[in-house]
C-alpha cells in the first residue's frame, strides 16, 4: 500500500512540471526544441519546473497565514497506523489536496502556455536555438502570408525542378533543418541552369485552374531530404478565389446599373 500511496503523491508532485511542457507545446510544437535533447534531460527539467512552481505557491501561501508542517503531520505516521486510518486523515484533507494539485497543475499549463508565446513572439525569443523559424510562425499567427520558393534536390537536363507555394506547415528537426514543409497554392516550375546566368521556366498551377472552392484541399507536402534550399517571401500573396471573383462581378453589375452608357 506505501509503494501505491507514494506513486500517486510522487505523480501529483510532478504534474505541474509535466503540464508545463504540455502547456509548452500547445501553443507552437517547435517550441519544446528548445530544451528537448533526451528523455532524462525532459524529466529532470520537469522537476526542477514542479520544485520551483510548488515552492512558489507554497510561499505565498504561507504569506495568507498556511503552514505547511500542520498540514502534513497527521500524515507523517502513515506507515505506524492502520489503512483505515490513513484513509480517513487522507480524506479530512481530500478538499485542499484536490485544490491545491488543480492549482498547481493549472499554474503549470499556463506557464508553460504563456512561455511559448513569448518564445514564438515575444521577449523569450532568445532562448530559442533556432531563431528564424519563428519570424515565419509568428507571422502565420498574426493572419500574414508567407510564400516559399523550394529548390528540391531533382536535377535533369540542367534543369531544377521548384516549387512556389504559401508556407501553410513547417517543422523543424532538432538540429535545425526543414523534417517537412506543406504548402497552399502551389505551382511547379524549374530553375534552368544555362548562358551565363540561371533562368526561370513558366510557373504552372499544380491544382489546375486558379478559381478552387475553399472545400477542397490543396496540400502540397514536401520531404526535408527533398529540398535543397528554401527562401521564404514574406510580401502578400496575391490569389484568386470563387469569392473573390463573385464579389467583383457583382460590382461590375452594379456599376453598369449606375452608368450604363459607361462613367462621364
């Protein structure tokens, strides 16, 4: 029964440190690169998160007037009383131990929420490894566009085979290269390696026609071991769609309704 009753105490202590990095990860999954590097490094950082976030409650607990020694003495003898007895000094207390690990749990997650938004857009950026791929998540975040243009590794004939497309996924490996990149909006063409400087073929929509109901996907999905460089545009991309299309018509009609010998 003490080896039970110490798995479950040992489990709710380390929860805020585990929901640390769940919290971590919620909102950028790129974020627990930061510290990842074994899974002995992850618990020992998980602990050291859930030492310091209970001694930080318990402090300023202990500032309102509680005291941590009466509220664990009549637990302290567990291993000299009956079961029974254990159980029920257990459940005098069940109301504060159920708010105390939901609070600090809850502390946790939040931090470790608001930890990775200030890594991917605010002051924390710095502790980041890999710098650059968050200006592109945080812009993704902010509704901007960010176009990429992939050299791929597939050469024929002195010919590149690339490809344009909005940044809709990336991911990064722990060591910092591209694991996969899927793009929106996507078009094929080739980097002609010929004269005295490369040139560019015609950009060919890989969807076929360029008016696509938003229903239907167009996911371009391109391995890491496939890319030979990327550069990644943040300029607006300019696209046409059904709405779009509809919207300008329904104001050609509307204009001609209003002049319909043309504007004086």
């Amino acid at each position: 029964m003490s080896v039970a009753w110490t798995t479950i105490l040992v489990i709710g202590l380390l929860l805020p440190g585990i929901l640390f990095f769940v919290g971590l990860a919620s909102y950028e999954r790129l974020s627990r690169e930061i510290i990842r590097s074994s899974v002995v490094s992850e618990v020992a950082m998980a602990i050291f998160v859930a030492v310091l976030i209970h001694a930080a409650i318990i402090a300023l607990m202990s500032a309102f007037g509680f005291r941590l020694g009466l509220f664990l003495d009549p637990l302290a003898d567990y291993e000299n009383i009956s079961t029974r007895q254990f159980l029920d000094r257990v459940l005098a207390h069940v109301d504060g131990l159920l708010a105390y690990f939901s609070v600090t749990a809850l502390f946790g997650l939040l931090l470790g929420h608001f930890a990775a938004r200030g890594i991917v857009s605010g002051p924390l950026r710095r502790l980041a490894v890999h710098k650059w791929i968050y200006d592109i998540i945080d812009r993704d975040r902010k509704g901007g566009i960010v176009t990429a243009f992939v050299m791929t590794t597939i050469v024929e004939n002195n010919r590149i085979l690339m490809y344009r497309g909005r940044v809709h996924e990336i991911f990064l490996g722990i060591d910092g290269k591209i694991s996969y990149i899927a793009l929106k909006n996507c078009s094929r063409y080739y980097m002609i390696l010929e004269g005295s400087e490369p040139t560019t073929s015609k950009q060919l929509e890989l969807f076929g026609s360029r008016v696509r109901p938003q229903a239907l996907w167009d996911y371009l999905l391109i391995d890491g071991a496939n890319i030979a460089n990327t550069l990644f545009d943040s300029s607006p991309e300019i696209k046409e769609t059904t709405e779009g299309a509809e919207a300008l018509e329904a104001a050609f009609r509307e204009a001609l309704k209003r002049y319909p010998g043309g504007p004086r």
